[in-house]
C-alpha cells in the first residue's frame, strides 16, 4: 500500500502511513519503546512551578503525541511501558525521579489514560486539521488532569480546590502553547506524509 493510500485509509494514524506495516510486530515494538523513551527523555525538560510539587515539562506533550501519533493501542502500551519502568526505579520521570510514591504520580497515570483518548481521536481524524487537533490536545489535557489533580490532593492532604490552584491553574497557559504547537505539527505532518507518496 503506497503512503498516499494509506494516509487516506480511515482509521489510519500517522505512524501507520509513515511506517507502512511488513513486519507488523517488529515495527510495532519498536514504536512504542521509541514513545516511551521520548516521553523520558520530554520528561527531562522540567521547571519548578513555585508554590506546587508538579513541574513544568515536556512528558505531557510528549505523551499526547505519542498517542495521536501511534494511535490508542500502541499509546497505551508505550505509556504502560513508560510508567512501569519508572516505577520499577529508571528515573525518567519529571526532574529524574522514579517510583509510584511522588504527589505527581497521578499525572503519570493520566497520561496514560490520555494518551489512549487522544490515539482513539487520531484513528477518527482528530489530528488530521487545526481545530480538530486543538480538540483533542485539549481532550488528553483534561483527562490527565482528571486523574492528576484528585491524586496530587489525596497525595498531599490538601482539598482539591488547593490541588486544582497547584496542579492545574499554573499550567494552563503552557497547555495552551502545546496545544498550538501540535495544532501545527500533526496537520502539517499528514501533509507532508501526503506528498512523499
């Protein structure tokens, strides 16, 4: 199947008509070892937000991508794989820590959940223009939030309208900016896939 094909496949994400399957297996362990490295490696970009316990980083935007990108299934596993190797002590999460006891850890596993929401959109076309690209970026971001915020409340005894102005509020602006980045990135990317084919 040419790439051009494949790009105008419904249910097609991008790593499917960048990568057109042979050895479908080999391929697809690849990408989602290679989602969870640059979500380790985008988790390493981290600023301190004074007055909060939860950094800025890149592993949200990293982990967004990786799911539009490698579409539900794979975005799952990658993330599963980036959680589960954390947990177990590589230090890859945000500003080179690991392990499930830091009051961050709820964003992790919203990301993981995010990263499945946002690969379900991609397989739907959610990526595929500006405005539905800015929809799901905002859809993953909620959803990491959902889980993030109750668990940094839980997770440092603090009411959750504390949570939200420590987990949530200070971020939005930056959330704002990824947004706009992917809302360039992933539409300009199927053009491009378009062309090469």
């Amino acid at each position: 199947m040419s790439t051009v094909s494949a790009a105008a496949t419904p249910g097609t994400v991008l790593a499917d008509a960048v990568f057109p399957a042979r050895r479908v297996l080999a391929r697809d362990t690849a990408l989602v070892i290679g989602g969870a490295v640059l979500t380790g490696l985008a988790a390493q970009l981290s600023v301190p937000v004074p007055g909060s316990p939860v950094p800025v980083t890149g592993q949200t935007f990293a982990a967004l991508l990786v799911g539009t990108s490698l579409g539900a299934r794979r975005g799952f596993l990658s993330l599963a794989l980036y959680t589960l190797v954390g947990m177990a002590g590589v230090p890859w999460f945000a500003e080179g820590s690991s392990g499930a006891a830091m009051p961050s850890f709820g964003y992790v596993l919203g990301m993981l959940l995010a990263a499945t929401v946002v690969g379900a959109l991609a397989r739907r076309g959610g990526d595929r223009g500006v405005l539905r690209t800015a929809g799901t970026m905002a859809v993953g971001s909620a959803v990491t939030y959902a889980v993030g915020v109750p668990y940094l409340a839980l997770a440092t005894h603090t009411s959750l309208g504390e949570a939200v102005a420590a987990g949530l509020t200070p971020f939005l602006i930056g959330d704002a900016l990824k947004a706009a980045l992917a809302m360039g990135a992933l539409p300009a990317a199927w053009k491009l896939v378009g062309r090469r084919g």
